[in-house]
C-alpha cells in the first residue's frame, strides 16, 4: 500500500495527511465539498466563527448521511423482495 503526503485546507487551516494514492483524489474533492459548505453557510447566515461554521457542516453532512442510509436501507428492502420473489418463481418452475 502506497502512501501519499497531502496538505488538505479546511477553512483557514492545512492538515498534514497520508493517503493511499487511490484515495487521493477522493479526499480532495471532500475537502473541497467541506470548503464550499463553509462558504455557503458564511455568506448565508452572516457568520465568521469558524468553530460555528463547522457544526453547521458536520450537522449538514450527518442530515445528508442519515438521508442516504435511509435510502440505502429502502432500495436493499426492495432488491431482497424482489430476489425473494424470483427465487420463489424459479423453485415454483423447478
């Protein structure tokens, strides 16, 4: 497994990582995400602390993760149905 030193900017500061190089180009544009809802929020509501702008991403980004898990969970009820059904038409065949 091959390492890569990066320099990610999340707001005002750089943080020293090692990365696997496949990861590499993943981890960027999540910083650049993270960067980008700090400015929206900053230009929105008006703020400037820094410390405020980062809870209302982290808060943001857990909303839109538990939006997903729930989808995630509905589509794999869904594909579980519909493998139960075809496995229920092909013993019904045999």
């Amino acid at each position: 497994m091959e390492t890569l030193a990066i320099r990610l900017k999340i707001g005002a500061r750089e943080y020293p990582m090692r990365v696997k190089m496949e990861d590499e180009a993943k981890i960027r544009r999540a910083g650049k995400l993270i960067n980008e809802k700090l400015r929206k929020y900053k230009e929105e509501f008006g703020l400037d602390d820094i410390q405020d702008l980062l809870a209302m991403v982290a808060f943001d980004c857990m909303v839109e993760s538990l939006e997903s898990n729930e989808l995630n969970a509905e589509d794999s009820e869904k594909i579980q149905t519909s493998l139960a059904q075809i496995n229920s038409l092909l013993t019904d065949s045999l």
